[in-house]
C-alpha cells in the first residue's frame, strides 16, 4: 500500500474530493513526522506505538575493505504493534 492507496481510501469512505483527503493525509504524516522529529511518542489504539530510540556508538566494518568504521550515536524511529495488528499464525 501506499500513500495514493490511503487518499483514494480517505474518498471511497469520506466522499471528500481527492485534492482534500490528499491534503488531510500529507497532514497526519507531517503531523507525526513533527511530533517524532521533537522525540514524542505516537500512540495509536488498535494500531501501534511509534516511539524513538537512542542508537549507541559502534564499531562497523567497510565490507569492500575490511576497514574499521566508527558509528556516531543517533535516533531511530521504532514501531511496536498493537495487539489487533499483530499477525499471528495459524
């Protein structure tokens, strides 16, 4: 799925104008790129935790020439699924 995918969604369901629910769902993902980017927590219910993560310090290799690489210390951004989301097998 994509984001097209997601704005004809927003249509089908809402009756909205394409230019509108395209406008509604570049400002969810802005809305939560900002919130991320401040180091917030994202809590959807039924859905999942987006949270961010401190990345440590380390030691890489350049595979091409075996040459050791320090690995600054950075974010991530971690998803965890809600228990309606998470796929269980059968």
């Amino acid at each position: 799925m994509i984001k097209l995918d997601l704005v004809n969604e927003v249509v089908n369901r809402t009756g909205l104008s394409k230019v509108k629910a395209e406008i509604a769902v570049e400002t969810i993902f802005d809305s939560m790129k900002k919130a991320l980017a401040r180091g917030e927590r994202i809590e959807l219910r039924g859905f999942g935790v987006f949270n961010v993560k401190a990345r440590k310090t380390g030691v890489g290799r350049n595979p091409r020439t075996g040459q050791v690489v320090q690995i600054q210390p950075g974010k991530a951004v971690r998803f965890k699924p809600g228990k309606e989301l998470q796929l269980r097998s059968s």
